[in-house]
C-alpha cells in the first residue's frame, strides 16, 4: 500500500513542476522569455559602488552593463528593484541615476520606475 502512496505523490509533484516549468517559460517577463530581473541583476556586479554612493564613480563596465538594459527600460527597472539587488545592498534612488552619471543620450528619461523617475 506504501508504494502507491509514495507513486502518486511523486506523480503529482512531477505534475506541479512540469506546470510552473511551462508556465515560467511561456510568460515573457520585463527581461525577455528566459530571464528574470533577478538573474539579470547579478550582471550588475560593476556597478555595486556606484549603485549605493551617488559620488562614487561609475566603470566602464557599469556602464556597458547598463546601456544594455537602457534600451528596454521595464527591464533595467525590474532589475534595479529586484530582491537581488535589494540583498546586494543596492540604493534604487541611487541606482536609477546610473544611466544620466553614465552620460547616455539615448537614456529613458522620466521613466517611471516604481516610486522612482529615472533622471
């Protein structure tokens, strides 16, 4: 009797995964299909100074990172408000200012960002 048991639980836990498998690789986030903020924050290991000292300079390499998720704003938002970030110790009123600090023309300008504007 144990072992049906234990078959149908495996079964059904087997089921439950393979949903939020199917369910996580249809739905497009703010980062694209096989993504999520999370994971894209930790591209942003450059900028980890510059995103909690608004003096602090930015890299070079922050600064390619960033350009990257500029050109889709809902992204770079979603990033610099993600958990990851947040555990990193990242300032988001800081870090939204990485773009203008990088000096990019094409920078998305007003974007709201949560309860933040991109300058």
């Amino acid at each position: 009797m144990e072992g049906p048991i234990k078959f149908l639980c495996l079964l059904g836990f087997v089921f439950l995964v393979s949903i939020a498998m199917i369910h996580r690789v249809e739905g497009a986030g703010e980062c694209g299909k096989n993504t999520t903020p999370d994971n894209e924050a930790i591209k942003l290991v450059p900028c980890a100074t510059a995103a909690q000292d608004e003096k602090a300079s930015v890299s070079q390499s922050c600064c390619a990172q960033v350009k990257k998720f500029a050109q889709n704003p809902s992204c770079l938002c979603a990033v610099l408000l993600s958990d990851t970030a947040k555990m990193s110790g990242v300032n988001p009123q800081i870090a939204i200012t990485i773009p203008k600090r990088c000096n990019f023309a094409n920078r998305p300008v007003g974007y709201k960002c949560g309860p933040y504007t991109l300058p």
